[in-house]
C-alpha cells in the first residue's frame, strides 16, 4: 500500500510523539560517512521500536503517530547521506537494507492506521444510527407532528454524510464495504418512512387549513344573502380569495393522497358557486342602489363643470370642483369592480366618468395656466439687475411645479394637449434662463469678489512699505495675496467660459506675482536690518568674553565661553549667508564683521594657549606643592610615595611642557603667571619648579626606600621568625633567602641609605644590618655537613 494514497483516503493530521522527536536524527546532509552511518542506525532503531509498540491491537493513537514520524526520519536519514553510497561498499549495504526495511514499515504502518480509522468510523456511524432507529420506531405509531419528523430527517442527514466520509474507505476493506451497505439500505427504508410520514401530516394540515376556509366562505355568503351591503360584498370576496389560494398551496398534494383530492374538488366547486352568487346579487342590487350613494356627488360634480366653463371661476369654485372630482373619483373606483357583472352599472358609470373627466381636464389646463404664470413672473425676476439668491430659487421652484403639475395631466386628451405643449416649450425655455442668470449673476459676484480681494491685499502691502511692521502684519500681508489666488481658483471654470474672465485672471495672477515680490523685497530689508542689529551686538558680547579669557585669572570656563560667542558668530554668518547675496547693505557689513572675527579667532586661540601655559606652571607648582605637603604629613608610606610621584610629575610637566609651550610661540613668555596671587613670568615660575622638583627626589626616594624595606626585607624577616615559631623551619630557612635577596638589593640600588636604621619591632636597625642578622639566621637552620 502507497503511504501517500493512504493520507489521502484517510485525512489524518500527524502530530509527532515526544519519543520519535528524541529519536529523529538533525536535518541537513551529513558531513561524513560516519556521521551518515550514526544517522542510519539511529534511524532505523527508533522505526523497529515504533512498530513493535503498534503491534497491540487496538494501537494507541499516540504510537500510530509515533511511528508514522519514525518512517519520515528514517527517510531524512538516508537523504542525508546519499552522497556517499557510491563512496563506501559498507555503507551502501547499510542502504540497501535501510531501503527494504523503510518500504517493508511504511506499507505496515499505513496499514494499521488505515484500519485504525475504519473502527473508528464504523464506531461513529453506530452511535449516530442507534438513536435514529429508536427515533423511526416512535414515528411509526400515534401523531409524532412535525417537529418530529423534522428532528429525525435532520439526524438521517447526519447519518448520511457520516457514511460518505468513510466510504472511500471501503475498499481497504471487505467488511467495512458490506458494513455500509447495509447502512445505506437502513437509510433509504427510514427515507421512506419519513416521506410517508410528512405526507401524511402535511395533509392533515392542509385539509384543516382547506376546513377554515370553506367555513369563512359559507358565513360571509349566509350574511351576503341576508342583507347587502358593500362591506359584505368585499368580506365574501375576500373570503373567496382565500380558499382559491389555500387550494393553489395545495396542489401538490393532490396527486399523493386521494382524500385530500376529494376535499379540494368539494372545494372548487364550493368557489365557483360563491362566484355566481355574488354576480347575481350584483344584478339585483342593480343601478338604484349605487344611485344612492353617487347621486349626490355627482350633482355637485355637474355644478362645478358648470362654474368652471366660466371665463374666471373663482378660488373657491376651484376648490369646490377639485373636492368634487376627487369624490366621484374614489366613488367609481369603488364600484368599478361590479362594473364588470353589471351592463347597467357600467352604463351608469360611464356617464358619472364623462362628467368625471370633463372637470378633471378643467382643472388641469387651470392648474397648467397658474403653473405658468408662476413661472413667468419668476423668470421676469431673475432677468432683473439686482436679482438675489432667493428669487433664484423661486424660480427654480416654480419650475419643478409646473414639471410635477405636467406628470399629472392628461397631455393626451385634446383639451390639455396644447396647453401641455406650452408649458413643456416654456419649462425647456425657462430651465435655459434659468441657467444663464445664474452664470451672469455668479461671474458678476466673482469678478467683485477679486476685486475685493486685490483692493485688500494692496492696501496691505502699501502698510508694510510706511512702517516697521510686526510679523503679524507681514503674515496678514501675505494671507491677503494667498486670498487673491483662493479666489481665482474657486473661478477657475470661468476662465475657460469667459474671454474677458480670462484676461482679468491672467492680469490678477500678474498683480499677485508683483505683490508678493514687493512683500519678498520688505522682508529683506527687514531681515537685514534686523541681521546687522543681531550681528554687532553679538560681536560685542563675543569680545567682552574674550576679555575675560585673556585675564591672568581666566579659568577654564571663561575660555570655554569665549570659544562658544566666537562659534556662535559663525553660526549667525552662516545662517545668514543667503541674506548676504540678497541685501548690499548686510553683505557689507557681514565683511567688515567678519575681518573682526578673524582677529577675534586669533585673539582666542592665543588666549587658549595662555590658559593651557599658567595651567601647566602656576596651577602645576601650587598644585604639585599641596601633595608634597600631604605626602609629608602622611604615616602611610605608599600614600606618601604616590604623593611624592605625583608632585614631581607635575613639576617635570611644568619645566618641560611651559618650555616648549614658550619656544613655539615667543608671546607667550610675556604672559603673567599668577602664583601666590603674585603676577610672575612664566620662565621664573618654571625656574620654581626645577627648584621645588629638585627638593622632592630625597624625601620621595626616602619614602620609596622605607616602602621596599618594610614590604621586602623586613616583611620576609617577619614570616621567617613567625615560621620558626610554629617549628616550620624549611618555609623560614626560604624567607630567610628572600630578606637577604632583599638586603642586598636595596644596598646595590639605595647605597646612601644603607646604613640609614629602620624601625625593627621596637629596635632600630639598617638594611645591612638585618642582612647580617637573617645570615646568622640561616647558618643556624642549615644542618652541618
């Protein structure tokens, strides 16, 4: 069996156990035959163990899975060393059996998943047929309704797509295909009966539905033969509707039960007898009784005929004739419908329709004619100079008047016709009108509109031109001119209307291009006078900083600040370096500033320098001299050591530094050094540290000499004697060595200090001294030869 088409048959998502996870080799192609082999091994390891865990029956889902993700790592393995099968005889064999082995379980392992899912399936349709069956045994006894018979065709469909799952599965297996057979054969037996079942309630619910109304039809056709009246007439034949309907719903049952056939052939008949009455009682009610109740109304209705032939009928005849017309009219639309079953009543209602149409072709050419004059005096109105926006829309609300009144009338009829054709000519006219004020009048309003906004825009500039304007004034310039093009641009259809509005906007854009140049040109000026302003006293402040730098007190601050206004100084000709080539007046003055700030640079370099040589002198000796007076009040000796170096470091930075400070700018040995708050020239403050230098090497190499004795020759003196004290006498014979070693280093390197005595625990004692003590020391531990 093919492991593909089985994962197709039986849809299966694989998720890999934890144990085929631990057991899968790395992906990626091995790096050598051993690593190949390793891989191989491994591999086919982990697939025996999986199918030896799928043997149980029935095996756990988790090892199917297992198993399944073994026979993939199986296959990694040997993709991944593919390359060196026709490199190594053993390792091809390993191949070759790894193939047969990964075949032989793959087949295997699908196998069993495959009847895995098969037992599952088969246990799912069990579960769903068993309670369908219980369902179709309660349906076949008493009135199960409709909602039972909906519930179990529901479950029957379930069933059904349940089977059709698995039924590609059936040819895995003989007694799974048989299995559903005798599923399928169960569901087209309870189809049946399910079908029986509906019929036979769809039925009873017609046949009662078909019952009530029969019934309704019988009643209104017993209180119809009792008394007539319009009410009656309508209830029956609405009742008549109805069971003509309720028969048409249900046709299709008629084929399928013959009971219910027979009850709707009764009621066939039933309707076609009800038909007839009512046509005979039309007849006998005849024309006298629908007389009574359009008489009146009819009258009236001939009355205003009358009234409205006159030349000029009056608003209230107008109005009586369209009450009139409308009640006649609702009148025939009533009886219209007996009209039909009924000569006379036809006959009379012709006669009523004459007269009917007769006033209502009146009152359209009256409603016509006041629609026109409307429109008239509307389009009179907005042909005046002085037309205003409501006046437009009094005509155009006259227009869409005369438009609906048009809708309503007869345009056919041989009396409105001509009126009809008028009015459309002058809706057509009208509209056209209507459409040219509307452009006059809106080129008009535009063309004041840029007027307004040039006038506004030109005043403003010629302010800016008399004045120092504020920033807000030159904004409201600017805003002004942006006005006039906000303008044209909501105008811009005219141009392509309008000749002459072309020209005006072409020589209005050419006006805003000037205006805004001569803004441009203010704020120039502007911005110059302002730069020059900002330059000069930027300038003044830079020098009072360099001032201060070139102090003999000057800190290193006082530099730092003088630096910074010569930088910012730059940075204002550099951002004003575009108002350089646009104004005369500030180029030239931003010249004359900066051949200053060049001296200024020199001035701050030189002051620079000067700070740098009075740090490295006059600071460096009171500085140096602090730390010599700390190094001698100190107990500590490597303090007062590094004290000491520290001093004379600053002291040698002093004379060598200052010196060479001063060789490569000669100014610089008229600076004044300020030491003990005594202006002093730099070659007598480097003269002081040579002094102060030279009076620091005895006590400093004192202090180196006192440090080395105490943390060598006298610390191994100690360890020994504290050796010898425990009985360790090879330990102490070794510090004994080293406090000699010691000794005698410090008298070739310090020979002017090696009669100088020491603190010794409480006795005083030099290093050559303690080298003869330690050397008796010695001799004493040493075993005689």
């Amino acid at each position: 069996m093919v492991r593909t088409s089985a994962l197709v048959l039986i849809g299966f998502f694989v998720f890999a156990s934890t144990e085929a996870f631990a057991a899968a080799p790395e992906p990626g192609a091995a790096k050598s035959i051993e690593e190949a082999s390793k891989r191989l091994a491994t591999a086919r390891a982990a697939l025996t163990a999986a199918v030896q865990r799928i043997e149980q029956d029935p095996p756990r889902g988790a090892d199917l899975d297992a198993a399944l993700v073994a026979v993939e790592a199986l296959k990694d393995a040997l993709s991944a060393g593919a390359s060196f099968e026709t490199e190594d005889l053993e390792y091809a064999k390993s191949v070759l059996a790894a193939r047969k082995q990964f075949r032989t379980d793959r087949e295997y392992v699908d196998e069993r998943r495959a009847k895995v899912h098969i037992h599952e399936f088969r246990r799912r349709i069990d579960a769903a047929l068993a309670p369908l069956n219980e369902r179709m045994t309660k349906l076949g006894s008493g009135d199960p309704g409709a909602k039972a018979v909906d519930d179990a065709r529901a479950e029957l469909e379930g069933l059904k797509k349940l089977t059709e799952e698995g039924r590609p599965l059936k040819n895995q297996d003989p007694k799974f295909a048989a299995y559903l057979t005798e599923v399928d054969a169960t569901i087209a037996r309870h189809e049946k009966t399910l079908d029986e079942r509906w019929l036979q309630v769809s039925a009873q619910k017609q046949r009662g539905l078909l019952d009530e109304r029969r019934k309704a039809l019988s009643t209104a056709l017993t209180e119809v033969n009792k008394a007539w009246s319009d009410e009656k007439f309508g209830a029956t034949d609405k009742a008549t509707a109805a069971l003509q309907k309720q028969l048409e719903e249900g046709t299709p049952l008629e084929a399928k039960d013959k009971a219910y056939r027979a009850e709707a052939d009764k009621a066939r008949a039933e309707v076609t007898q009800a038909k007839r009455r009512m046509e005979e009682l039309v007849v006998q009610a005849g024309v006298s009784r629908i007389k009574v109740e359009m008489g009146p109304a009819h009258d009236e209705l001939v009355a205003a005929a009358k009234a409205l032939r006159a030349r000029r009928p009056t608003p209230e005849q107008l109005s009586e004739a369209k009450t009139a017309a409308f009640v006649v009219r609702k009148l025939v639309e009533k009886y219209d419908p007996q009209a039909a079953r009924s000569q006379a009543i036809a006959q009379y209602l012709a006669e009523v329709k004459n007269s009917l149409v007769e006033v209502e072709v009146a009152l359209q050419v009256r409603g016509l004619d006041a629609a026109r004059a409307e429109v008239t005096q509307a389009l009179r109105n907005v042909e005046k100079r002085a037309v205003t926006p409501e006046q437009f829309e009094e005509a155009k609300t006259a227009l869409v008047v005369l438009e609906k009144t048009l809708e309503t009338v007869h345009a056919k009829n041989p009396a409105v016709s001509p009126t009809a054709v008028e009015a459309r000519q002058l809706l057509k006219d009208g509209r056209a009108t209507l459409e040219r004020r509307r452009y006059e009048v809106d080129l008009t309003q535009q063309r004041v509109k840029v007027d307004e906004a040039r006038k506004n825009a030109a005043a403003l500039v010629q302010q800016i031109q008399k004045e120092a304007p504020s920033p807000a004034l030159l904004q409201e310039a600017e805003n002004a001119v942006k006005q006039i093009g906000a303008v044209l641009e909501v105008g811009a259809p005219f141009v392509k209307k309008d000749r002459d509005y072309a020209v005006y906007a072409k020589e209005t854009k050419e006006r805003m291009a000037e205006l805004s140049d001569r803004i441009n040109r203010r704020k120039i000026v502007l911005a110059a006078a302002d730069a020059r302003v900002q330059l000069a006293s930027r300038m003044a402040m830079t020098k009072e900083k360099l001032e201060a730098a070139k102090g003999i007190s000057s800190t290193d601050s006082d530099v730092e600040t003088a630096s910074k206004g010569v930088d910012e100084v730059m940075q204002m000709f550099e951002a004003h370096a575009e108002l350089e080539r646009q104004d005369a007046g500030y180029a030239s003055a931003a010249e004359r500033a900066r051949a200053e700030w060049l001296k200024l640079v020199e001035a701050l370099e030189f002051a620079k320098q000067a700070r740098a040589l009075r740090r490295l002198t006059g600071e460096a000796l009171v500085v140096a001299g602090k730390a010599s007076e700390a190094a001698a009040s100190s107990a500590d000796l490597r303090k007062r050591r590094e004290l000491y170096g520290s001093a004379l470091e600053k002291l040698k930075a002093c004379q060598e530094d200052g010196a060479r400070m001063v060789k490569e700018n000669a100014g610089l040995a008229a600076v004044d050094v300020l030491v003990g708050g005594i202006p002093t020239p730099p070659q007598e403050v480097m003269a002081q540290c040579a002094q102060k230098a030279e009076s620091l090497r005895e006590p400093q190499t004192r202090a180196d000499v006192q440090l080395r004795f105490q943390e060598g020759q006298r610390k191994a003196y100690d360890s020994a004697k504290a050796l010898l004290s425990k009985g360790n006498k090879t330990d102490a014979l070794t510090q004994l060595n080293e406090c000699i070693a010691e000794g005698r280093i410090l008298e070739n390197r310090y020979p002017e200090f090696k009669n100088q005595k020491f603190d010794i625990g409480g006795a005083s004692m030099s290093m050559v001294e303690l080298v003869q003590v330690c050397v008796k020391e010695r001799k004493a531990l040493k075993p005689t030869p």
